[in-house]
C-alpha cells in the first residue's frame, strides 16, 4: 500500500482553497460582534487564524489536479478539516473569557461538528443570549446554514478550479441518490440549488419577522427571525432559545413547518416548478411517499396526543376540546416533520409524551428527508426502493420465470444501484447497533447513568443527524453529560453519517490506495 498513488497533496491543496474562502464567513460575526460590543476580537482572531490555515493547505499543492479518488479524499478532509477550523471561535471565546462548556476542545468540536453536519446536537446547556454573545450564537447558526446545502456543493458553485471536477466532488459528497444534474454545467446546478436556498431563508426570515411586527410572535425579533432560517432550510436545528421552538408561539411553529418539509423535499423538484412544471412534484413517487409517511405517522402521533396525553388549551381563548385537538395536531405535524426530515426543532419537550408516540419518534428517526435535500438519515429513496425491491422478490418466488424489475418513477432501477443501497441500508444500522453498545458500554464505565433507550436514540440522533434523542438528551437537554470519549465517538458518527458512510469507509480500503 503506498500514499504516491492517490496525490494526496492535490486534496489538501483544494481542501485550504475551501477552508480560505470560508473565513470570509467569520466577516458576518464579527460584524455583529462589533455592533452589539462583545467578541469582535475573538472573531478578527478567528478569521486570521483561519485565512493563515488555508494559505498554508493551499501551497501543498497550488495547481491540483484532482481525479476520482483524490475527490472522495477531499470531501472527506473538508468535513473534518471545516468543523475543526469551526472550533476557532468557540475557544477564543473561552480563552478571552467568556465562561462555557465550549471552552473544552472536545466539547467545541462535538458543537462545530453538529453543526456543519446540520445534526443539531448540542453540548451547550447553558444556551442563552446572556451567557453567550450574539456573535457566538449566530456563528452557531451559520455553521448549519453553510453545511445544510454542502459546503463542497457550494464550493463548486463558487470556485473555477473545482468546476472541472464538480461532478464527482457532488456524487462523494451525496453518495447514494445523487443530486440531480439540472444544467448542463455542473456549477450552474451547484447554484440553482444554492439560490433556491437562498430563496427559502430569506422568505421564511421575513415572514417570521412580519408575524413579530403584526404582534403575533412577540419574542421573535430581529435576531431570531434572522437565527431561525439559518437552522430550519438545513435541516439543523439550533436555536438561539434553550428551549428551542417552545419559547415562540403557535403561529411561529406553523409558519416552520412547511420549510422543514421543503427542505426535506428534492431541491430539484422546486426547480422544476419554476420552469412550469408543477406537476413533476406530485407524480414523483419520493415525493409522494416522503408526504405520505408524514401524514400517517403525523394522524397517529395526533390521535396519541389527544387521547392520551390530554394536552391543555387556554380555556380563554377557545373552547377546551377545539384548543386540544389543534395542540395535538400543531405538536404532533411539527415533531413529526422535524423528526423525519431530521430538523430537531422541537415545539414540547417530547420526553413527556407517551411510550407508543416515543418509539413512533424513534422510527421517524430512520426514514429521513428525499434525495437531493438537505435531510439526513436513511432517507426516503431508499425505502421506496428496498420495499419495491422486496414486492418483486415475493413475485419472483411466485413465478420464478417472470422477469420483474424494480421500477422508481417509471425508471428501471440498475441491479448495482439495488446492491448499493441494500449495502448501505446494512452498513448503517451495523453502525447503529455496535455505536450503541459502544456508548453504553462507555457510560457504563465510567458510572453515567444512562438507560439502553436513551443510548440507542442518542446514536440514531447523531448517525442520522437528527439532533435530540430521549431521556438525557431529549429536546430540552444536552450532550454534555457524555463522557470526552463518547461525545468523540458521536461526533465521528456525525461526520460519517453526513457523508453517508462510504465516501469515509471508501478511504480505509486497499484498493483505494492502489492503482
């Protein structure tokens, strides 16, 4: 095995090119800092630091020539390389004395990696504007806002030297369903989709602005009207408010839940609705079953809450029965939207619910957002597939002479493609089950009091980049009680989970060494 087959040195190079270019963000921080009068200097540090570390990657290689495998390398790096560099903030905050649980190397890398991998997990449990600046908390934000769409998606959108190679740097970032080719550029695509994100946080941050103006969000000011779209059209999930979306009111969370569903949703099927194609989205049959899932497990969850939870309406201000039926219904859409598309907002603390609405949440956890979206998981596509793929093997058993293949979207599906996703499917729930055991194991010795559930929804929260779990680390609590080794082993699931696992066991293999 020898590193000289695989030029290494051209990664590296295009790895500081994007780490250079994404200092530029830190400008946004440290503007705000300057403003409200705390943290600009952590944040000036921060961005020289950052400059420094790209400059210096960038000179590996100054003229990279990037083939196949030097791509899934750098895609990788990037990730790791991007939420390390993410810590700079938190850290120098801490050294310059702001007291917080990010101060701690592993805790600041556990919150830069939730964050760029839009996961949502937290080890902040001390979430607040008067412990943290606004400068640090909308950094926060922006670390989700940049990895929702993909920082190397935006890379090629932006940068001439990764057009040529744009293609496969978008296939290893989104392995799996890929992202669509919607132009016959890749950068052009790579902006399309870029723009349409654009669109969908600037909108939703002026809608959620307008119902603080009309008096119907009063707590929603400029800041968390701003906050709020940087972690919802990723799929992320933070919050300036400990207590996440719970803090704003009813017409807040329905306002929420249709950009959490569109940002689950193929950003190439908005595409092309604007083109004046509008019935491409209801005839795809992702799409269909990605509304579908939400509306039956949203009914269930509803009917659950209703019956026996016996949410409380303000008796004031509707009648009983109508204020319980629409909390049921408003919390059970809002949780299960946030579950499947892997937002991790939450508008009740859920650990409060029953068991069967529990483990319901727990399911939603596997299912995941549609391909070419935002959402983690294991995501819809491929679901559809497996149980298309499992009705044609109950056909064949039948009629072993039939020849049946599996069809998406009146497409036939390559036997490679089923093979990959099957792999997949199984390599992700292994990782699932030993993570697990790994975790509590870990707890166990060191004396956490943890329960096997609890484990169990911490691990599916992290692979699949949902954010909160049950228990210890519900939607109103955090990772931190965790020990050190734990939180790196979670946030080692994080990256690969982002990545969807290949793009890193790719790089542990001999072959990939090799010519």
């Amino acid at each position: 095995m020898s590193w000289s087959h695989v030029d290494w040195r051209a990664s590296v190079g295009l790895v500081g090119t994007v780490v250079k270019y994404l200092s530029g963000v830190l400008l946004v921080p440290l503007a705000v800092g300057l403003y409200y009068g705390a943290d600009a200097p952590t944040f000036a540090a921060a961005f020289a630091i950052t400059v420094a570390i790209g400059v210096a990657l960038e000179r590996v290689d100054p003229d990279p020539d990037l083939g196949a495998r030097e791509g899934f390398l750098m895609v990788a790096l990037t990730w790791l390389l991007v939420a390390i560099v993410g810590t700079i903030p938190y850290l120098l905050a801490g050294f310059l004395g702001t007291e917080s649980t990010l101060a701690q190397p592993t805790n600041a890398l556990f919150e830069s990696m939730s964050g760029f991998t839009t996961t949502g997990a937290t080890v902040m449990g001390d979430i607040s504007l008067d412990r943290h600046s606004h400068a640090i908390m909308l950094w926060r934000q922006l670390t989700q806002w940049l990895g929702g769409m993909g920082i190397v998606v935006l890379a090629v959108a932006i940068l001439p030297e990764l057009s040529v190679g744009g293609a496969q740097l978008m296939d290893a970032e989104a392995p799996g369903p890929g992202i669509q080719k919607l132009t016959p550029r890749i950068a052009e695509t790579a902006r399309v989709l870029w723009l349409a994100y654009l669109g969908f946080t600037l909108l939703e941050m002026l809608l959620l602005y307008g119902l603080h103006l009309g008096g119907l969000a009063p707590n929603m000011d400029l800041f968390n009207a701003v906050s709020h779209p940087l972690t919802t059209m990723p799929t992320g999930g933070f919050s300036p408010e400990a207590r996440s979306i719970e803090a704003f009111s009813a017409a807040v969370q329905w306002v929420i839940i249709p950009f959490m569903i569109a940002a689950g949703t193929n950003f190439a099927l908005f595409w092309h609705v604007l083109n004046g194609e509008p019935e491409r989205l209801f005839r795809d049959t992702e799409f269909r079953s990605y509304a579908g899932v939400i509306g039956v497990l949203t009914a269930v969850i509803a009917g659950l809450l209703f019956t026996g939870i016996g949410i409380s309406a303000n008796p004031s201000a509707v009648p009983p029965i109508v204020g319980a039926l629409e909390d049921s219904v408003r919390h059970a859409a809002f949780q299960i939207v946030s579950i499947v598309t892997t937002t991790g907002y939450a508008s009740m603390d859920f650990n409060t619910w029953g068991a069967p609405a529990k483990y319901l949440l727990l399911f939603a956890m596997f299912v995941g957002g549609s391909a070419g979206s935002t959402g983690g998981a294991i995501k819809i596509v491929r679901w559809v597939v497996i149980v298309k793929s499992l009705r044609r093997e109950l056909f064949t058993t039948v009629h072993p002479e039939a020849v049946s293949p599996v069809r998406l979207g009146g497409r036939v599906i390559d036997e490679r493609a089923l093979r990959g996703i099957y792999a997949f499917t199984l390599l992700y729930l292994v990782f699932f089950f030993v993570a697990t055991m790994l975790v509590v194991a870990d707890a166990w010795r060191v004396g956490y009091q943890v329960t096997a559930f609890e484990s169990m929804s911490a691990v599916a929260a992290t692979l699949g980049n949902v954010g909160p779990g049950f228990g210890v680390v519900g939607p109103m609590n955090s990772y931190l009680g965790f020990p050190a080794t734990s939180k790196l082993l979670l946030t080692f699931l994080m990256w690969i989970g982002r990545l969807e696992i290949l793009p890193v066991l790719v790089l542990l293999t001999p072959a990939y060494w090799r010519t």
